[in-house]
C-alpha cells in the first residue's frame, strides 16, 4: 500500500544518492531516518514479504520496510529503513585481519541460518517462478522460470536450447553430463546477489543485509556457486574466506563448467 502523500512530495529536499539504469532504478535519501527505493517490478516478488520470513526465522539484520507498493506502470516502489552502516566493499580494504575473520564468521553464521529456510519446489518465496537475473541457471539474464517441483524439471528447464540442438555430438554430451548433475533440494531461501555492496558493516559488525530482490528459494548448492571466484586475485580475498566456511559442493564447480562449455560451443555451431 502506499504512503498518502508521495514521498518526493513530502520531502522535496530529498536526497538522490543511488541512480542506475538510465534512472529506472533511483535510491532517495528522505533525510528522516527513511529511504525511498523505486525498480521496475518483478512479478510476484516483494521485499517485505522476504524481510518478514527471515526476520521471523532468523537472526540476520534486514531493513524495516515501512510502504511498498507497485503503479500501473509496473513500477515497484520501498520506503525504508536507513540503515548507520557502509559497504563492505568500501572498507574492506582498510580492515585489519582481525575485523575480517570477524565479519566473515558473522556473515557464515547467517548463511548458514538462511540454509535452514527451505522448500520443496525451486522458486520465488510467493511460489511463482525463478528470478535468475545473472543466468546462473538458465541461458540470459533476467530469465524466470519454474517453480520446479525435481531435479529433472531443472534440468529440462537449463537445457531447454540445448536438446533443440540437432547435433548427435550434442545429444551424446547431454547424456553424459545429466548423471553427473548435483541434487538440488531441499532448495533453500539464497539471497543470489549477496556481494560485499549488499552487505552493510559498522563497528565491525553486520547490521544488515540488503537487497533481497531477487532471493528465492534455489538449488541446495546455488550460494556456494555464486561465491566461487573467478579468479585468484586479491580482489576476491573475501569471496574466498567466505567459501572456505560454506559447505561445500565440488560437483557443481565440474558440472557447471561442462553445461558452460556446452552452451558456449552451441552458440558457435548455431
């Protein structure tokens, strides 16, 4: 539902502070204590709902979300709580090993809180379809699909373009890679873009984690694929001491590499 009063009306001082995608994603600093959040919409998805199912289930520190509504533009908009804390990726730097091994732990605990959210079919947390927005899973980005109840519906659904494909070398490398695809439930609630951006740190502590926009209920093994890292480099210093704490899934790491390989060779061919 919405506020009564629009709050760029309301608050006409307020503060532009986030501004991507030509300005269809905007962040507004309200100056109370608020921010003002407008994205397109996402069918079937609202952030409050996701809040509320960790904050009852979970000790993991999430914004208050005070309004959220969607126009007949299909634009979704959040009035929310202002949280004291910055990016993790604006002082990761400047920590010393102590406030890292800290900041990590805290953020392995809370990973390992959200694996205890779980659900029987891989989907949104309404129940609707998968928001892939990366193309982890399906081929594009910003692909939805789903919900899928087994693996092999997964499966069907991440080789859709490539059973179309006509080639008898392609048909033999499906066969082959399906045994060796990882079991994928219980799916269970994955923030999917849980970057050191999203995570918001003072004093040494998380005191939120934001952005839940596209969390979903996915594959047992997907956070663990997300923080693998593309390479070594100290950039990624992070990402690796996090991975390190979180259960492992090496057959992923073979397995999405071949279905990578396939998709790639496929794109080729066509």
């Amino acid at each position: 539902m919405p506020p009564p009063v629009h709050p760029l009306t309301l608050f006409p001082e307020a503060r532009l502070i986030y501004n991507c995608n030509d300005g269809l994603r905007q962040i507004y600093d309200l100056g109370n204590g608020h921010l003002y959040k407008f994205r397109p919409h996402r069918d079937g998805i609202y952030e409050s709902d996701i809040h509320a199912l960790i904050k009852s289930t979970t000790t993991i520190p999430v914004p208050d979300i005070y309004y959220e509504w969607v126009t007949v533009e299909h634009i979704h908009h959040l009035i929310m709580e202002k949280i004291d804390g910055a990016p993790l990726d604006a002082v990761w730097g400047h920590l010393d090993t102590t406030s890292e091994e800290s900041i990590v732990l805290q953020l392995i605990i809370y990973l390992k809180e959200l694996r205890t959210i779980t659900s029987s079919s891989i989907g949104s947390v309404s129940g609707g379809p998968l928001q892939d927005t990366y193309g982890f899973l399906f081929e594009g980005k910003n692909t939805s699909r789903g919900p899928f109840t087994d693996d092999q519906s997964l499966w069907l659904a991440m080789t859709s373009r490539l059973r179309g494909n006509p080639s008898r070398a392609m048909k033999q490398a499906l066969l082959s890679l399906r045994p060796s695809m990882p079991e994928c439930f219980p799916a269970v609630l994955t923030h999917a873009d849980l970057h050191p951006g999203n995570i918001l740190v003072r004093d040494g502590n998380i005191v939120a984690i934001i952005d839940w926009e596209i969390a979903g209920f996915f594959p047992i093994w997907m956070e663990y694929l997300h923080y693998l890292p593309a390479s070594n480099g100290p950039e990624l210093r992070f990402e690796d001491k996090v991975l390190k704490g979180m259960e492992a899934y090496p057959a992923v790491t073979q397995f999405m590499a071949v279905l990578g390989g396939l998709r790639l060779w496929d794109t080729v061919i066509a």
